[in-house]
C-alpha cells in the first residue's frame, strides 16, 4: 500500500493456504446456515406418514448446529491467523478508523463505485471500502451470530451446561428466548446483505479493477493488470 | 383494588384467631381434619412435584410436624387474580383447606374474612409481630404513574403498601407474570406505568413465579419448599426456581417427535390439526417458553393448552404481550412503525440491495463497453 516501488511486481502472494481454506470453509458454512435457518423460522411443508420415519426438522437443526460449530470454530481460527500469518491476515479485524488517509482512500473508492472516478487505486491487500464492509458486516456480524446462535443452543443443552454459562446471559439481556430468536434472525438478513455486495463486487472488481480477486482467493496471488503507480 | 374487601367463605382462621405460641404445620392440618395418611401422602406428592425423590418425603414430614409455621402476608396490586384463582386449584385436597390455614394468611385482602379497617390491623399487627419473619406474597404489580393512584388499598396507593410490607419481609414472592415481569398492565405503551415488583423492591430477595396465572403445583411447590427446608429455592438468573422454571415447554411437549419430524399443523382445520401435529407454524410459543406446563399440566394433570390443541402463548415469558400475534411463529418487531416480522423487513432490504447491485452492475457494464481499451 504505501510502498510505491513494489508496484513494479506483477504478483504479491498476499493470501497463505489456511486464510483461504478458512474462507471457503465460512462460505459453505454460513451458506448451510442461511438456508437451514430459514427453514427452522418457516420450517417445510408437514411431512407425510408416521413420526418415527421422519426427521426432517431435527437434520434441518443437525445440520445448522454442526455449520454453526465449524463457522464458529474457524472464526477462533481466523482471529489466531490475525497473529500467526502475514500482515494482510490483520487488515480484516483492524480498519484504519482513525488515519485521514485511510478514509480519503474510502472516499476514493466510493467515488469509484459512484462512477466518479476513472481509475481505481491499487491495493495489495483489501481495498479500504472493502475492509470497512468486511469489519463491519462480516465481522461484527459474524460476532453477533455466533454469540446469539450459541445463547439459543444453550438453550437445548440445558441451565449449567457450557454453552448456558458463557452465552446464557444474553437471553435474559435481550428481553427473552423469544427476542434472541428475532435478532438471530434479523442477524442472518444482515449477514446475506453481506454477501451479496461481496460476490458482486468481488466478480466487478476482478474484471474492472487492476488486480485480480476471485482467484487470489483460491490460490493466493495478487496479480496486477497493470505497471502504473497506483 | 377495591373489589378485594370482599370477605370470602374460605377458612382464613389465621386472621381472626392469632394464636398464642405458633402451632406447627402438623398441628394446623390436624386441626383441619386431615389424616395422616392423607398427610404423608401431600408429602411425598410435593417431594415429588419439587423433583427431590422419595427419600425426602420424611423429611418434608418430619419439618411439618416440627417448624411452627411460616406467617404469610398476600398482597394485591395491579391483577386479575387469576393466581388466586389458580392456587385455590391445586391438584391435592390439601392445598386448598390446608396450605392456605398453614401459610397461615395472615393478610390476603381477597380470601380473609375481614375486611375494612380489621382486615388493615391484621395486616400491621402481622408485619409487627413477625418482623423479619414473614415472607410477602405480591400477587399483581404496583402502577408508578400520578404517584400510584392508579391502584388504591385501603385508601393508599398500593405502591406505599407493598414498600411498607417489604420493609420488614424475609422474603418476597412474586406471583405470575404481573409481578414477576408486568404483564397485560405495563403492555405498550403502559399508560399507568405498572412495573414489576422488583423494580420496587430493590432490597430483598425476590422469588418469581410467573405464568398467568402460574400453575397451582408449582405454586405450592414453592411455598412447601419454602417453609420445610427454610431456605429459598435455587434461582436462576432471572430470579425463577429452577425446579419448575429450568426447561422449556418445548423441552418436554409430547408432540415434539412430530416438530423432529417436520411434521406440522398448518391451519386450524387440517388433516395433520386432527392428528395432533406439533403447533409451531400456528404460533405454539413452546420453543421459547420456560414452565412447567409439559410435565405437570393443569387442573390436576389433565391438560395443558397444547396438550387441548391450541399453540402455547408464552405467558411465563417476559413482555409476551408486546411481541405480536400469538399466532405467528416469527413475532413483529414493533420499531418498525408498521409491525413486520424479521422476514420480511430482511427481505425487504434484501431485494432492495439486489435492485441496486443490478442497476449498478448494469451500469458497470455499459461503462466498460464505453471506455473499452481505456484501461491498458
Ligand atoms: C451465519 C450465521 C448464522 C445464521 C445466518 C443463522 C440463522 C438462523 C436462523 C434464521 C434461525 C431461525 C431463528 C428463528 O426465527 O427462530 C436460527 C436458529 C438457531 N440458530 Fe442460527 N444462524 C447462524 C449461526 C448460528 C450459530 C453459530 C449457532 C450455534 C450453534 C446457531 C444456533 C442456532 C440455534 C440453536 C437456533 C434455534 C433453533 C431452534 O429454535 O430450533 N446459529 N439460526
Ligand atoms: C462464492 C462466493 C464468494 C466469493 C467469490 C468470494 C470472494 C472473495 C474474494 C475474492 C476475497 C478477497 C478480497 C480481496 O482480495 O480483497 C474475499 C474475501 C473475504 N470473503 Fe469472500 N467470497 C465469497 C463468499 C463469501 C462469504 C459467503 C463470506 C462470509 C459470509 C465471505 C467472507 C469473506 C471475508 C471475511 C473475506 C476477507 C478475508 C480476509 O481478509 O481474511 N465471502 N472473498
Ligand atoms: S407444539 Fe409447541 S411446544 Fe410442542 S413441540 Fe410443537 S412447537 Fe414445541
């Protein structure tokens, strides 16, 4: 970002092996968790036939608890990677919000989606807009699912469970099961917001951009279009 | 309350003769004409309803026979008395000659026998004589607007009456929803200000019993445990027993298997309503209610409102009133002027963000084709 020489390399290996396995991870689980929570706030159509031959519901919430469990462990994962990996494994937790510059950036960037400006700058790691959203929507969010999603499975595994001592609290601070259960879901729809600006702007900006996207998320390389400084 | 002068045919013997040196419970149920054989079996029964075990029954037996027993003073705010109601109710005989003479009641404005300015000395000889001893039984909730006019005892705001009576309590109990969390009175936009007890009652430990009303078992179940082991229930976080408060209706409903097995009512009048399919896509509150309904039912175990078909409302839930149809298995979310559920103001925003990443997308693309070549 700030270092103008290395603009001259066409590749920086930005992105190492467990952050992108650990996003494509996220992406399947959080799907799995969208469309199995959907189902469990407005579950299917009444099976036919008797009680004992059907468990839809229950693998429907099998499902969910288990994506819930591995979204929830990755993410641990991911915030030891903030430490572990290289500097770009830290940018998702820690948008600039104080730096002037860092906000001029946003503003540019801004001015990029409104058609306002004819180039975008280059950017090794996350584009400052990109970061914001991925901090507030992902992470905040994420954060939040996690923490009312593991309050409602206390729930099932009873008072003094493990779950029902670190997470119980939030149920009587947000009112009452019932109310978890509105904002876990109201949490989801904020999620999916999420999501679809991220697809779309990840594909837009792979192919307007003068970087690549998608496929530094596969296998880690940026490559710039590009020699111009940024 | 005004209705509550009222005196009733119950027996409330403690009010009127306030005996010398304190009999035990063994001696007021004797006194009342129970057996002992119908003695010993009210203990196992409550061993049992308080999830103990058999091998608690004698010592259930053994404390009545030898604890005098506990004063009890029953006071009415804002209410229906529906938890009167219900506790008069309960399953086993008893309950209903015995725990009321046994908790000896020393002052409850609707089953007392006196009345007037009696039934006010009874009260204050009461908090007098038992000092520090008494437990308070707050049935109802007191309204804080224009200084508590809104509920007037005795010529007082019932407000300056249940401070009055907590000053000098052991415990407190708050009885059903109203006093446990505000129910239908303090429902938006709460004109009179009701507030639940403990809003009030900051100093003492309060014990909450909700449920509109809450079920007799469990109402007695509390006050037996109460007064035979002489120590509170274990409470969890938000002050309710465990033994009674510590699983949902859900937990323990027997149409679960056919909620596990997706297998739902989803009219009144279906196929699968006749076959008694779980009741969630009609509303059933269940998943997100704590009480005791599942297991001890009502009206001496013979039913309970899913077990007669009709979805769980969540009356031991805090605010249920305020949360929208009880019909509707995702409650509205009154912030959003017009009520809409979590679905549909998601989707609203969602398919709103859809159109914009489209329109956006679609100008990204007749841009590009303008300045094709632009870029290299
Ligand atoms: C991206 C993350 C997640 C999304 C989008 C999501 C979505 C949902 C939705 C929409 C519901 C239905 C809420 C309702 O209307 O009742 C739900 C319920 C639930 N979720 Fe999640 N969830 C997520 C994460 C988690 C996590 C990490 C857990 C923890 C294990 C979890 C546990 C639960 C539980 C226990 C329920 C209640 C199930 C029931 O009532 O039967 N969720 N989720
Ligand atoms: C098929 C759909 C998806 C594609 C094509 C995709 C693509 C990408 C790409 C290209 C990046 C790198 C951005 C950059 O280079 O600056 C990225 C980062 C990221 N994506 Fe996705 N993504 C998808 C779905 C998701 C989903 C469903 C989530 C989570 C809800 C998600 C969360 C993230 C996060 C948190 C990052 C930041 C990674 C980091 O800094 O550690 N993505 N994604
Ligand atoms: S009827 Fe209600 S409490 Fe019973 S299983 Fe269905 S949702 Fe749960």
């Amino acid at each position: 970002m700030e270092t103008i020489k290395k603009r001259k390399q066409t590749a920086v290996y930005v992105y190492e092996a467990p952050l992108r396995l650990w996003h494509w991870v996220t992406v399947l689980s959080v799907i799995v968790l969208c469309v199995t929570g959907y189902f469990i706030g407005s579950p299917l159509p009444t099976m036919p036939g008797e009680a004992i031959d059907n468990y839809l519901m229950g693998y429907i919430r099998f499902a969910h608890f288990t994506a819930g469990y591995i979204a929830a462990i990755g993410f641990l994962g991911r915030i030891y990677w903030a430490f572990a990996g290289n500097s770009h494994a830290r940018e998702l937790f820690m948008p600039k919000l104080f730096s002037r510059k860092w906000w001029g950036e946003v503003w540019h960037e801004v001015r990029w989606y409104l058609f306002l400006e004819k180039t975008p700058k280059k950017y090794i790691g996350h584009n400052p807009l990109g970061q914001m959203a991925m901090f507030f929507f992902f992470v905040l969010g994420m954060i939040f699912m996690i923490i009312t999603g593991f309050a409602l499975y206390s729930e099932g595994l009873g008072q003094g469970s493990w779950a029902d001592t670190m997470f119980g609290w939030v149920i009587p601070m947000m009112g009452q099961s019932q109310d978890v259960h509105t904002w876990h879901h109201l949490g989801m729809w904020y999620l999916i917001i999420f999501i679809m600006l991220h697809v779309y702007v990840a594909i837009r900006e792979d192919i307007m951009s003068r970087q690549s996207l998608i496929s530094t998320m596969v296998g880690g390389w940026r490559m710039f279009k590009d020699d111009r400084p940024d | 309350m005004i209705e509550s002068q009222h005196p009733q045919g119950e027996p409330a013997d403690g009010v009127t003769l306030m005996p010398q040196s304190i009999e035990t419970f063994y001696e007021v149920m004797r006194r009342q004409g129970i057996t002992r054989r119908s003695f010993l079996k009210y203990c196992s029964l409550t061993a049992a309803a308080l999830g103990l075990g058999p091998t608690f029954a004698p010592r259930i037996a053994h404390a009545m026979e030898t604890k005098e027993r506990t004063p009890v003073i029953w006071v009415h705010g804002l209410e229906c008395t529906c938890c009167s109601e219900s506790f008069i109710r309960s399953a086993h005989p008893l309950v209903k000659d015995v725990v009321l003479s046994m908790i000896s009641l020393d002052y409850d404005d609707t089953l007392m026998a006196a009345a007037g300015h009696q039934a006010e000395a009874a009260l204050e000889e009461t908090i007098q004589k038992y000092k520090g001893k008494y437990i308070l039984a707050v049935e109802g909730n007191p309204p804080l607007n224009e200084d508590g006019m809104f509920c007037i005892v005795g010529g007082k705001p019932f407000l300056d009456q249940l401070k009055h009576a907590a000053k000098d309590a052991a415990a407190v109990i708050a009885w059903g929803s109203c006093a446990s969390w505000g129910c239908v009175q303090a429902a938006r936009p709460n004109p009179t200000q009701a507030v639940p007890i403990h809003k009030v009652i900051t100093d003492k430990p309060i014990i909450k019993v909700p449920g509109c009303p809450p079920i007799a078992e469990v109402m007695t179940g509390v006050i037996t445990y109460m007064l035979t082991f002489g120590r509170l229930p274990e409470l969890d976080r938000q002050g309710r027993p465990k033994m009674f408060y510590s699983q949902r209706i859900h937990d323990k409903c027997y149409r679960r298997p056919h909620f596990d097995a997706g297998q739902f009512v989803e009219q009144w009048d279906d196929e699968s309503a006749r076959k008694g399919y779980c009741l969630y896509k009609v509303g059933c509150k269940g998943p997100t209610t704590y009480n005791a309904c599942s297991t001890v039912r009502w009206n001496e175990g013979t039913s309970f409102p899913i077990q007669a078909g009709h979805g769980c409302i969540g009356c031991s839930e805090d605010g249920f009133w305020d949360k929208g149809s009880f019909y509707d298995r995702l409650t509205n979310i009154p912030q959003f002027g017009i009520e809409k559920n979590a679905d549909e103001i998601g989707m609203a925003v969602a398919g709103g963000v859809g159109a914009a990443v489209a329109a956006h997308a679609a100008v990204s693309a007749v841009k590009r084709a303008q300045h094709k070549g632009d870029q290299e």
